[in-house]
C-alpha cells in the first residue's frame, strides 16, 4: 500500500514534510515456521481483543503517535527510529527517520505540537483506519540550534484531514504503517 501525503501550508511541514511527503510501504510475503497446534492452554493465554478494546488501543496509539513524532524531530535520526518503532513499522518508518535526517540536515526541528481530535476508527481484523480532523494550531518549525520558533513556518490554517492505516504486528501492538493529509480544513468533532 502507498500513502501519498498532500501538504499545504507551511505549518503541516512542521512534523510532516520532511518525514512523511509519501510514505510506501512494498508488503512482500514472508515464509513463517510452521504453528505449533492450538491447545486450551495456548488459546485461553492469548485471547483475541474485542473491537472495543481494539477501539481504544488503537486510538492510544495514534494519540500518542503525534507527540512521540514531534520528539524524534527534535532528536537524531538513530533516536528517532528508537522513538517511533512501538508506534510505526515498516516502509513508514524508515520514511519519517529519512525525514528528520532530512530536518537535521536543514537545521530545523518541530516547534509545539499538533493535537489529534479523531472524528472515526474502522476496524477489520489486525487493520484500521483512522480520520481525525488534525489541530496544527499550536505547531510549526523552530532553529535546531536556538530552538526558536521560525515565524514564516506558521500557518493560519489550522485543522486538516488526516487518514492513518494501522495495523496490528504480532505482538499486539497497533502501529501506523501509512498516513496521508487530506489538505482540506475540517471541524473537529466536540468533546
């Protein structure tokens, strides 16, 4: 799957557009030593999660996404795969640690942070989507050396929307394996 991220304004490259212009992930099949035979034992230890639980997990893992995000910006590319691999996996993730070589090089870092106010969560099996209506008021780009805001990289735009996929690894984790910015105001969902 490939998720293309359409960016406008200045603000959304705060955390974005260094790491995440397009983010494709090539799924190749992988030969798995076989399963060893259920048992009572072994399927009472590993209850499958039921869809609210998976709700709730999934939505934690893309809430704390966001600021897990903006602090691998403002960190080393090697720290921030450390940072973002229990929220992140595979082509996405060596995308958006690209992207903050690609910030380090440029001499910026993400300033403030962005506020997820997710408006839906589709789940079908170990994958999912989620639409949020992203607040970015409070975010934009500062000097890695001074960390001070850079003023032209804040943006009037405030709210976008954004479709994460997700998808359950084996270790029960939800993790994000692509998002793509709408580039479209939305109105965040009351709380």
């Amino acid at each position: 799957m490939c998720m293309v991220v359409a960016i406008r304004g200045r603000t959304l490259a705060l955390l974005i557009a260094p790491m995440a212009v397009t983010a494709c992930q090539a799924t190749t099949p992988s030969s798995l030593p076989p399963k060893a035979p259920a048992t009572a034992s072994t399927m009472a230890a590993t209850p499958k999660p039921s869809p609210a639980r998976s709700h709730d997990l999934i939505v934690e893992a893309y809430s704390t996404y966001w600021p897990v995000l903006a602090e691998a910006g403002r960190s080393s590319p090697e720290r921030a795969r450390e940072l973002l691999e229990p929220y992140v996996k595979g082509g996405y993730l060596n995308h958006l640690v690209d992207g903050v070589r690609d910030m380090v090089k440029q001499g910026r870092e993400p300033y403030g942070h962005a506020v997820p106010r997710i408006k839906e969560v589709r789940v079908s099996g170990k994958y999912a989507e989620v639409t949020d209506c992203l607040d970015m008021s409070g975010a934009a780009m500062a000097d890695r050396r001074t960390h001070r805001l850079i003023p032209e990289t804040a943006d009037a735009k405030t709210t976008t929307t954004v479709v994460a996929d997700l998808e359950r690894s084996s270790d029960g984790r939800w993790r994000l394996t692509g998002l793509s910015m709408k580039g479209t105001t939305c109105t965040s969902p009351s709380r």
